[in-house]
C-alpha cells in the first residue's frame, strides 16, 4: 500500500499528513486498548459499541448522500514498528513523501500494534466492514495524519492531552493515564485527591486494592468485581480533604494518606460482608462510597485527639461505623438506602449515618509523630 504525504509540523511534533481510504487505514492500524490485568500499558479506552457503529454509518452516508456534505477530523496513527514501512521522497518535491506500507509484514493479532490508532479508534473500528451486520468496507476517503517512532509514553500523552486538556474528558481512563504520565511529586502537588486515590488502588495494604476499574476495556476476571472507579474515588478524596479539618492540619501528603487508608480499613472491616458482596449490597456503588468518604471527614475529625492511641485508630474508627448499622442498611433488596443517588443523595446518606460524637483538641507535633508510626 502507497501513501501520497506531506510532511510537516504539528505544534512541535512531526507529521505525515495526507489522505487515504478509510478501509485501507483501518486494515494497516490497530488499537493498542488498556486492560489492566493482560495490558496495563495499553493506551486506548473501552469501545464505545454504539459510537462505533454511529461512526460507520455516517461514514457510510457519505457515498449513499452524496449531495449532503459530511466529514470528520484527522484519524491520528503512530508507526511504532518502523520496519513495516519505508518513507521515500518525491523527485523535486522537497516535503512531499510517499509511504510504503508492507502490508506481508503487519500482524493483527499481535498484543501490541505496529501501527497504532493513538486517536479515532471508534471512526476506523468497523471500517474494514462488518460481515454479520452485512456492512461492506467504507471506500470513502478520510483524513490522516502520522507519526513515526513515538513512545508509548508519548502516544498517551498525546491521547491526553487531545482527549482530556481538549474535550475535558473526565474518566478514570485519563485520570490512570494522568498517574502513569506523570511524576509522583508532581502529581503529589497539581493533584493531590488523584496520588491519594491512586495511592489506595496500588498498596496491597488497601482495601481497594485489586478492585478499582481503571479504564479501557472491561475485563471478565474471575472472582474480581470492579464496581468502583478510579474518577469516583478521586472526588471522594477531595471530598474528604475538603470537608476533614484534620486532614487540612497536615502539610505531608503521606501522612494524609495513611489516615484515609486506616480510615477505609475500618470500612471494609465494619461493613465485611458488604464489602465482600457487591452485588447484594450497595455500599460499594459510587453514592455508597461518596457517603463513606463524607463521612469519613466526620469520624477522623472524632478519632485523632491526643489521647488516641495509635495503634488502635483503625479499632476507633471501626466502633463508630458499626453505630451507623443502627439506621443504615445496604442491602441493595431489602435495605433502605437504595433510593439515595449522586452528591446530594451521597450527603444525605452520610448525615443519616452522622452519630452524636464530641470534638477534642489536637496536639500537632504529637499528633504527627504518632501518626508517622503507622508507616
């Protein structure tokens, strides 16, 4: 296969620019998808399956409305394997380029594509047809634009930053990327509530650990739910760190996240059962865990006081939640929370489950180095 191209600069990254079929770019390229168990440096998200079908047929459209103008933007592909393509110029053209793609060369069952779809995965998904929907391949040209030779960490970075600093994409697929693009301490500082939940996701010491979806493509893994996701628990951290005066007191990012780990240790210790069964009870649906995080703003406020001894925080916070059993049932048939849902719903719920606690001073330096003892 042959590719007319002109070569240029996209802001500061080095294109190929040019147009071709769209069965043929989709018959060369394919999507590198993020599974967190068999490719957790995968790039692209889920498959959307009605977007995709949504883009075929307005593609389709095109050559039946002939008299009805369509088009869409640029499909961006990244050559990782610069061995199944050859680039060579054209006589006299000085940033005109014809690529030649071995197509003998490109496997599509690899794990990792050679030719990776960084960006319009959803309008090439079913470009090379659909032989049980009887949809023939799209024969309508389209937009292209190439780079050769990035990183992986690059191409995530460009999906980024075209699907989030762009469109303002908030899904814990752009929120994992954002953890995987960027240093600890940075992001310790321009996000504190994403290291923090990152943080729960990755210590084997977290309840959550194991069970947090991270984006990409949602992977049946035996005896593994993952109800909650990575985007709701970092709201529920700013929650958290907004509404907890105690929390506000520490300067160290660590020693916030060891009073939310202790904190939701105590959950999944309170409330075991519930947290083993998420089908049958609610506490782990995305209200359920924005009640907890509201809450829990409550009980650390309640739990560190100089006379607590460190060693039995987690017991501490424990005795408080079992209280809340009192007026709280998760049970997703026969409880009575059910009918709470979003923010609002989320705090209602955690002020029902508000018991008469006592606020006591704090000693600072104290408070620290009992804290940092848990380490």
């Amino acid at each position: 296969m042959e590719l007319l191209t002109l070569k240029g600069t996209n802001l500061n990254t080095t294109v190929y620019r040019g147009f071709a079929s769209i069965k043929d770019i989709a018959t060369i390229s394919a999507p590198d998808t993020f599974k967190q168990d068999t490719n957790p440096d995968g790039l692209q998200r889920d498959l959307d399956g009605p977007h995709s079908r949504e883009g075929y047929l307005y593609a389709d459209g095109a050559q039946k409305v002939p008299d009805y103008p369509r088009l869409w933007p640029e499909v961006i592909l990244n050559v990782r394997k610069k061995d199944v393509v050859e680039i060579l110029p054209v006589d006299g053209q000085p940033d005109l380029f014809k690529i030649v793609v071995h197509e003998d060369l490109i496997d599509k069952n690899r794990k990792r594509p050679q030719i990776s779809r960084t960006d319009g995965n959803h309008r090439l998904f079913y470009g090379e047809g659909h032989p049980i929907r009887n949809w023939p391949p799209l024969d309508v040209p389209t937009p292209f634009s190439l780079t050769i030779g990035l990183t992986a960490l690059e191409e995530a970075s460009l999906f980024m930053d075209i699907n989030d600093n762009l469109k303002r994409m908030n899904t814990s697929h752009l929120r994992h990327l954002q953890t995987r693009l960027t240093e600890s301490e940075k992001l310790a500082k321009d996000d504190p509530a994403l290291w923090i939940a990152n943080r729960l996701v990755e210590d084997p010491k977290s309840p959550f650990h194991g069970i947090v979806y991270l984006g990409g493509e949602k992977e049946k893994v035996q005896g593994l739910d993952r109800r909650v996701n990575l985007a709701a628990l970092r709201t529920g951290v700013q929650m958290v760190l907004k509404e907890s005066r105690e929390l506000r007191e520490f300067d160290e990012i660590e020693d916030k996240f060891i009073l939310l780990l202790t904190y939701w240790k105590a959950v999944a210790r309170a409330f075991a059962q519930e947290w083993a069964d998420s089908k049958k009870y609610l506490v782990l649906r995305g209200f359920g865990v924005q009640s907890m995080f509201i809450l829990g703003a409550e009980i650390i406020d309640r739990c560190v006081s100089p006379s607590v001894i460190w060693s039995q925080l987690e017991d501490k916070m424990v005795a408080y939640l079992v209280q809340t059993r009192i007026d709280v049932n998760w049970d997703a048939k026969e409880g009575n929370v059910k009918h709470y849902g979003g923010r609002l719903g989320a705090r209602d719920l955690a002020d029902k489950m508000r018991g008469s606690f006592s606020d006591e001073g704090v000693d600072k330096e104290n408070l620290v180095k009992g804290l940092r003892s848990l380490y």
